[in-house]
C-alpha cells in the first residue's frame, strides 16, 4: 500500500550540528551514506557532545557541517570555515572530532520536561545514554541509522522538519502522527530500499533550541507532550513522540519524489535491543 513520497533527504555529516540538503543518496545498514560518521568529543568528560544537553551543548546547532572529499568541513554561523580550536573556543569546552564511536560512548540528556519549565540554562537532570543501540555497525546515532518523520507529524506539531533533525521527509496525506502505525512494519522505499520501523521516536529538548536562523520554539516539544505521548520501548514510561527510528533490512538508493509503500509487519519492538 503506498503510503507517500520522499519530500526532502537530509544529512547531518557531524552529530548536533546543522547538516545538509541532498537530492538522492545511497542507504546501507548504516545509514544514508556519511550521516552522523563524525562527532565532536569533550575532552574533559570523554561523553560525546550531543545538544540533548543544551545547558552545554546548544551552541552546536549554530555551526553546520558538511562532507568534503575525505572528511567534512564545518562552518560557523557566519559561513567561515572553523577548526576544533575555534570551536573549542567558541564552545567553552575543549573539543576533538572523531571519525569512530569509542566503545560504550556516551551522551547526556537533560530530562526535557525540566528544560521546558527551567529554560535551557538551568541546572537540570540528566541521563546518560549509550549511543547506538540500534545501530551495531557504527556512525554516532543516539538509537538506529535511520529517522522519519512525516509532513502529517510537522502539521501536527506546527514545526520545521529542521527541528526534529529526520533524514527522510515524507510526504503524507492524513492528519495527526500516521507513522505511529507504522512501528513493527516494512517500507519500501523505490526500487529497491527496505526498512523496518521500529519505535517512535522520543523527543528530548532538541527542537525547542535555535537551529541556525531558526529561533527557539518550546512548542517543537511541547505540542507532542501534550498530544501524542507514547511508551517508545517496553520498560519505558510514556514520552512526547514525533518520527519513527528505522534499521534497514535491503540497502538501495534514496531519492526525493521515491514512492513509498507499506508492506507486512516484522519483528517489531521486541527486536530492538
């Protein structure tokens, strides 16, 4: 059953940085190719920096980064090409970029509905997450390779894609959180690439921040916290929701205006460990 279109494809070369724009691109079990393979490291804590923790962090999302032949190239808000010494500088914290997940990297994450009602600078609670969970083969993913989310989600929450950081937007007809239905099931997506669906995503505090020129909007995660709490995996309480985490079973090509088709159920959440 066919389910929408490719609307946009985005890459994000550097975890919690901005990232880039692509017209098509070749997926495998990691991912759309280059996605998420860098990371900035916090020399003195050894976490990788992720803006899950804005207290820290959120100055990240005001530099993009981009591939280049053998690597990327990082650029500031004002288009100037910066090195990890000027970011270290510009960030407060001393910071190296790495090409490979060390084993059990970490990030933290502030519990967002304190950052909702403190405000991004305030000291709140933080959790501490393994990266990857979903994503055995490596790239700094916080759960599996692959993020959707739905123009049927961005109407229901009154937000820029940008903001929830999806490497697929697809176009959808339909009104509310459809890809809620999604979980546990395939895509095909073209020809050739198939994905299997496996969990809502959580939102953190991510999209409340400024992305570039995009100011602050508490209500990028205040909306799904009101309207579309879901318990992501067993064991978890009930969290604000938008866009589901995929792991690819076919690898193939991805690209904007690809039909997208539903197909039987998997494993489903279970699977996921």
């Amino acid at each position: 059953m066919r389910v929408g279109t490719v609307e946009r494809l985005r890459r994000y070369p550097v975890k919690s940085l901005l990232g880039e724009e692509l017209a098509a691109v070749g997926v495998d079990g990691r991912g759309l190719e280059r996605d998420r393979g860098r990371a900035l490291l916090d020399l003195d804590t050894g976490k990788v920096a992720s803006a899950k923790n804005p207290r820290l962090w959120a100055g990240l999302l005001g530099y993009t980064a981009a591939t280049a032949a053998g690597g990327v190239v990082i650029t500031g808000p004002d288009g100037r090409c910066v090195d990890e010494e000027e970011l270290s500088a510009a960030l407060g914290r001393k910071v190296a970029l790495i090409a490979e997940r060390p084993p059990g990297a970490t990030i933290e994450r502030a519990v967002p509905e304190e950052v909702l009602a403190h405000g991004i600078e305030a000291e709140v609670d933080v959790t501490v997450n393994e990266l990857g969970r979903a994503a055995p083969d490596g790239g700094f993913f916080d759960f599996a390779p692959l993020h959707l989310v739905t123009t049927s989600t961005l109407a229901a929450t009154g937000a820029e894609a940008e903001r929830y950081r999806p490497n697929l937007v697809i176009r959808t007809e339909g009104e509310g959180y459809v890809e809620n239905a999604w979980v546990g099931r395939e895509l095909t997506i073209g020809p050739v690439l198939r994905l299997r669906i496996v969990v809502p995503t959580p939102r953190c505090a991510v999209p409340t921040l400024r992305h570039g020129p995009l100011p602050r909007s508490t209500s990028a995660l205040r909306v799904p916290a009101e309207r579309n709490r879901l318990v992501p995996l067993e064991g978890m309480p009930a969290l604000p929701c938008a866009g589901v985490y995929a792991q690819v079973l076919v690898p193939g090509r991805v690209a904007v205006g690809d039909a997208i088709r539903l197909g039987r159920g998997g494993a489903g959440r279970e699977a996921v460990g």
